[in-house]
C-alpha cells in the first residue's frame, strides 16, 4: 500500500500556464526550440517513474530534463504506449533544456498499471525513458447521506460467525483452552449460529427412557458460546432426531405425525436452555447456563434442496413456531435458512396469504446463504461476478416481503458466506461433484478472501442485508477464521474483525450513516464512504481487481484509488489500515497515522482492502 499527496493545484496552473507552447495530443506531443551545443550523448531523465492519472480528467505530470542536445536540430519530445484514451502534453521549460509532461486520462481508460515510454528525438538521435503510468479510479464522496441505500441511508449490517456442533469437530473448545473463547471474544460476533448436525443432535431416539436424550456432544460447543460474545446465539434446529429421517437419504420424512413429533422435539429445546429444562424417562435435562437462554433460533437448513417443497416447510414452520412460543414467548425465529436456488420458487408461496397457504406463524428475520461456488475449479472472476447476482436476489426478497403488511419490515440476514460450499464425503469425492475428487479451496483464506469478503459485505449492506455470517469459525483453510487443529487466526479472522470494527452495527448502537458517493470505475474496486454519529468518516478501499481471466486463487491487480474528500470538511487526524498478501496472520494488520488531505491517494498491490478513518 502506497499512500501520497496527489497532483498540488499549482502544478496544474503551471502545466495550464504554459499549454500554449505544447502541441501534441493521443499518444504523444512534442515542441521544438533552439538548444544549446550538445555536451554528450542525447539522453532523458525524468522526475518519478511512475506518474498517477486518475479517471476523472486531472492530469498528472512528470518532469523532464534532457541534456546532450543538438542546437542545429529541432527536439521533439513524445509519450509513446500510451493507455487508450490518454492524452499527452509537453510543456518546455524556458532555458529549453527540458519541461513537463502532462497526461491525461478519459473516464473510460481501463484502470490500472501500463508501461510507456519518453521519447526525444533531435533529427538522427533518440533517447527514451520507460515510465508507469498508473490510471487511477476517483471516487468523490459528498457529505449527504445516500437514503437509496441500506437501511434508510444506515449500513445496518452485522458481522458474526459459525459452529457446526457433530461428531467430529465438538472438542474445539476444550482443546484450545488457552486461546478460546477469549479469541472468538474478541472477533465480536453478534448472534453466533450453532447448527447441531450428526452425534451433536441431543435426542437420539423415542422410546421414553432417559437415555433418548444426550447434550454432552451438544453442549460442549454451545455452552461456550453462550458464555461469549454478546451471549445471545442464534440456535438453529437444522435437521430432525435420526428416527424422523429417511435412513437411506438422511432426509426428513415428512408426515403429520414427524412433523407434530419435531415441533416437540424444538418444544423441549427451549424448555432445556431457557426454562429450567424438561423430565424425559424420569430424568431432568437442563442447560448449564440457565443465565444465558436462547432468544433466537431457525427453523431447519436449506429445506430446498434436502427433501422439502416449499409448502411442507411452511407447514412445518407454522407447527414447530407456535410449539416453542408455548413455552417462552419472547423468543425470535430466522426463517427460509434457504439454500440460493431461484428464490421464485421459494418466496411466493411463503409469503402467500394464509388464506393461501403462506406463513402465519411468528417471523422475525428471513435467512439465506451465500457461496458464489461449488467447484474448485471456478476462476476468480466468476466468483467476483456472482456478488453482483447475488444482489438481485437479496432484492427480490425483499420485494416479496413487502407484498405482505405483517413482513415488509422483515430484515434479511445472509447466516452463511463463504467462498465455496464444497466439502469431502466419506470416500474422499466432493459432495458438489461426486464424480471427482474433493479438493480445498484456499481461496477461503488466502488474499483473494481479503477482497471478497469485503466486497460482499459493501455490496450486501448496500443492499439492505442485515447480518453476514462466516461458514465456519473452526476449520480448514477453506472455510475458517481459525485453524481448527491449531487454533492460529487466519486472515479470514483479521478480515472479519476489521469489517465489525469498521462498520459497527449493534442493537444500542446503529449502523454508521452510508454517504453519496461517485466513481469512476467499479468493475475492479469497491469504495464505501460512511459517516458515524461522532463526525469521523471511513473509506474502504477494495482491491478486487482480477490479473489474468484464467487465474484461480491468483494474486490480483494492482489499483490506486483517489479519493476526494473535500465536501466531508476538515479532519485532524487520520490513519489507513490494509488487509492483504502481506498481513501478518497472527498478528494482524497494523494503522498507520497518515496527514489528512482533500485528496487521499490510496494504492494496493493485489487482492485486498484498506480502511482510511478519518477524524474530525
């Protein structure tokens, strides 16, 4: 990351000044003048190798100074492998042994980092000069706040994380006592998701004797969280007990009877964590946090594609609700928990009419879940661009919601993201492509994750997504924030962090205000300006910039982003912070003071994100 003042404003006036001396434009310009008697070979020199010209039309220059010069032959001084859509000006200095050249790029001169050459030529000689020219996007914020967007102008998204209690992973906690849960702590996770799947499913069957019930496996994840973070996990039932599934498909078998027998199931759930527990074959289960109940829980995981229409699942979501309302009515319920298919299938009839079979049970949040893959083999443009698809499908949730009085104000939450839904199934093939085998994603980890995860979060929040959850706090280097043997933080942790610090969104304190903001240029960097209630401003800066159409898990692209500040005000204080390629993963990324400006130059290797909080 490179932070610099951009071009002074009396540069420019010098460079207009002297414009009429310059003739030249589109790959170069050149200006003749009487030299004096050449000392030596003809050769160039320039001020900077690398000259910063941003999209909106403000020239950058370069010195030049040109010596060995023939007084017998006209100079001419051209820019040559210029961007398409720069153009370029040489102003001479008065004593004719050198000047200023000024470029000057269009709003359509792709973004980035080229190679161009200073040519001078006296009749027969010629020397050049290699030089960078860097086009850079300008963004320009404004000091009101953009009510299109998020929630009424406000970026209302919170960040928080994952566990998936079952047989293999539920000794996490007790096996990194050292570090856990102060870790998880820290991160600040808002409503942990805890999805009990396999042994971790306390009721393993039906017979009426006590030992149906087992907690041990359940309890080892969920006691810790309950005792973390903000102490309020969302639960969520995400399959039946065994003895209601299919035992060839693992699915739900779906009949009046299984459907009444998990709504008891859910029942004695709430009754164990927040009402003192419940007698089951002359035993008394309960939780052994009793100061810590459940407020949230969900309602099964991505019905849509383990078995279940639409209107099974409202059936059972309007039988199982009602069962746990009845023993504490102050709980909350997420609903859907969908899988992204094509929501047209899904949305409608929920939220038909009750009269038409829609929902008429308690719905407090929407949830869905996001992967931009599930192959490997995708390549990192393909899963920058499924963000953008991914917003026309949080839009049409919410245009459905608002058919319905009682849900229009209904918030969505995205309870899984990450970057590939793929995983191993027991002989070694991936689940998603059954015929091939499974092979880890890194791009979960690696810097590639430090552009993603911001650039869902921007374009989510924006959108009016209310949570985003990370799939899974304790993994592998595909899918975790920790490294679940270890407990070492990846970058996926730092970036997590750094999102819920930056923007944070809580219940006592709402989401910072989303300011109007222009740029140039999108399709390779994401600018997010927000405003808290104490006058400090932040801008993301997100680097997202693909190097080559063929790279998979590649390094990215370089950017230099100018942001303009100007209408904000003043500032006393400022610091840039970046996650990327160089980040120290144990430690995290460090801020760094830097001097306010109008101006903020901002320039990034490759994948990554940089936050510049700015202070009144």
């Amino acid at each position: 990351m490179k932070l610099e003042r951009f071009l002074e404003s009396n540069v420019v006036l010098a460079v207009l000044a002297a414009s009429a001396f310059a003739t030249g434009c589109g790959g170069g310009g050149s200006a003749s003048s009487t030299l004096p008697a050449p000392s030596g070979p003809l050769s160039v020199s320039l001020s900077t190798g690398t000259v910063v010209v941003p999209q909106d039309g403000t020239p950058g220059t370069v010195g030049i100074t040109v010596s060995g010069i023939n007084p017998a032959s006209p100079i001419s001084v051209t820019a040559s492998n210029l961007p398409s859509g720069v153009t370029s000006q040489f102003i001479p200095t008065a004593g004719g042994s050198g000047g200023a050249l000024s470029l000057t790029a269009a709003s359509t001169t792709p973004s980035g980092t080229y190679s161009a050459n200073v040519v001078v030529t006296d009749g027969t000689r010629t020397a050049s000069q290699p030089f960078v020219p860097v086009i850079a996007i300008a963004a320009s914020a404004a000091s009101a706040v953009d009510t299109t967007l998020g929630v009424g102008g406000k970026l209302e998204e919170f960040m928080s994380t994952s566990f998936q209690p079952s047989g293999g992973n539920y000794l996490f906690f007790q096996n990194h006592t050292a570090t856990e849960p102060a870790q998880l702590n820290k991160l600040g996770p808002q409503h942990i998701r805890l999805q009990a799947i396999d042994q971790a499913v306390p009721m393993k069957a039906n017979t009426g004797s006590a030992t149906d019930w087992d907690f041990s496996s359940l309890d080892s994840v969920v006691q810790p969280v309950l005792s973390a973070a903000d102490n309020s996990p969302e639960f969520q039932i995400a399959v039946a007990p065994a003895f209601l599934n299919d035992p060839t498909t693992g699915q739900f078998i779906f009949n009046a009877a299984n459907v009444q027998a998990f709504a008891d199931y859910s029942a004695n759930l709430v009754k164990y964590y927040n009402k003192g527990g419940f007698t089951w074959g002359g035993t008394t289960f309960v939780s052994s946090y009793p100061q810590h109940p459940i407020t949230w829980w969900g309602i099964f995981n991505e019905y849509n594609i383990n078995g279940m229409t639409a209107s099974q699942y409202i059936q059972l979501y309007n039988t199982v609700v009602p069962a746990m309302l009845s023993v504490d009515s102050t709980i909350k319920f997420s609903a859907l928990e969908l899988a992204v298919t094509n929501p047209t299938t899904d949305l409608p009839p929920f939220v038909a009419s009750p009269a038409n079979g829609g929902v008429n049970a308690q719905v407090n949040v929407v949830s869905t879940h996001f992967y931009p893959t599930c192959d490997q083999q995708d390549v990192d443009a393909t899963l920058f661009d499924r963000v953008l698809l991914m917003i026309q499908y949080i839009n049409y949730v919410y245009q459905e919601l608002g058919t319905r009085t009682d849900l229009k104000s209904v918030p969505l939450w995205v309870t899984e993201n990450n970057v590939n839904a793929d995983y191993s199934n027991p002989d070694g093939t991936s689940n998603c492509n059954p015929t091939v085998k499974f092979v880890s994603d890194p791009r979960g980890t690696s810097p590639f994750f430090a552009a993603f995860r911001p650039y869902v979060f921007s374009q989510f929040g924006k959108a009016g997504n209310q949570a985003l959850y990370h799939w899974v706090y304790a993994a592998d280097t595909q899918s975790g924030e920790v490294d679940f043997n270890t407990g070492s933080t990846y970058l996926s942790y730092w970036v997590d962090y750094w999102l819920g610090q930056m923007f944070p969104s809580m219940p006592q304190s709402p989401g910072p205000y989303i300011l109007q903001l222009s740029v140039t240029e999108t399709s390779s960097a994401e600018v997010l300006a927000t405003k808290n209630g104490d006058g400090s401003v932040v801008i993301m800066i997100v680097d997202h910039a693909v190097h080559a159409a063929t790279d998979n898990n590649g390094p990215g692209d370089p950017r230099t982003v100018i942001a303009d500040v100007s209408a904000l005000g003043t500032f006393s204080s400022a610091t840039s912070m970046t996650i990327d390629a160089n980040t120290n993963t144990t430690s995290g990324p460090s801020a760094v003071s830097i001097t306010p400006t109008q101006k903020m130059s901002v320039t990034m290797g490759g994948y990554g994100v940089t936050f510049v909080k700015l202070k009144p």
